[in-house]
C-alpha cells in the first residue's frame, strides 16, 4: 500500500460490527501513522473537513445503513473510500465479543479499501448501494 495518511471516520456502532469499525479504524491507523476521527463530532460541527480532506478520508461503516456515509452527505462530503463491514458478510448482532475471524476479515477488507490497483480502487458491492 502506498504511504499515504488516512483520516479513520468509523461509525463505532453499538453492535458487534459498529464497535469493529473502531477497533480495525485504530489498529489501521496505527500501521499506517494516520487518524481516527468521530463522526459524532463532525455531525456536531465540531470537526469539518474541505473537499482537499476527502482524499484522504476512508468511511467505514458497520452495516447497510451506512450512518457515516449519510452524515457525511448532509455536509455536502464525498469520502474517497467507503467500506462497509457487513458487504463483507460480517453481521450486525449484538454480541459481547467481537470475533477474531471478523477482525481479520474487516482489516483486510479495510487494507483493500485503500489499495489503488491501476489507477482504479476495488469496491465491494454490496446491496444498499450507498456509494
């Protein structure tokens, strides 16, 4: 992956796949010297972001509503990436732990998020076509 410095903006649901999201966006985050920031706060209006920073920013959602994806569309915001965990096939249950197979699954899915292959990035298709 090329050495590029991602803005994390992971829904961080309650469910086993939002609190995923966290979890793959920090340990992501820390291979590849980039961030995590809260959506809350950029619903809030306490973060903002410029089309320049949307280069950079890499949506990842738990589930087919695509929360993070949505907000972002109501400021106007495109992020260049966009992953949603449960186009992998991992649930939204509610559970206590989360898996160690779906961690895998979700930090490869979030690598490859990221990877340009010939100029083009690969995606998921998934069935809320929210991208």
């Amino acid at each position: 992956m090329e050495n590029v410095s991602y803005i994390l903006l992971p829904c961080g649901g309650v469910s086993a796949a939002g609190r995923l999201t966290l979890a793959v966006s920090r340990t992501f985050a820390e291979k590849k010297s980039s961030s995590v920031k809260s959506i809350a706060a950029v619903a809030a209006d306490s973060e903002s972001f410029d089309d320049s920073d949307m280069t950079q920013v890499v949506v990842v959602d738990g589930c087919e509503k695509c929360c993070v994806h949505k907000i972002l569309e109501v400021k106007n915001l495109t992020a260049k990436y966009h992953l949603i965990l449960s186009d992998l096939g991992i649930e939204k249950q509610s559970c206590e732990d989360i898996l160690e197979e779906d961690y895998e699954l979700a930090m490869d899915g979030l690598e490859a998020c990221c990877t340009e292959v010939g100029g083009t990035f690969p995606r998921i298709a998934g069935a809320c076509g929210c991208r």
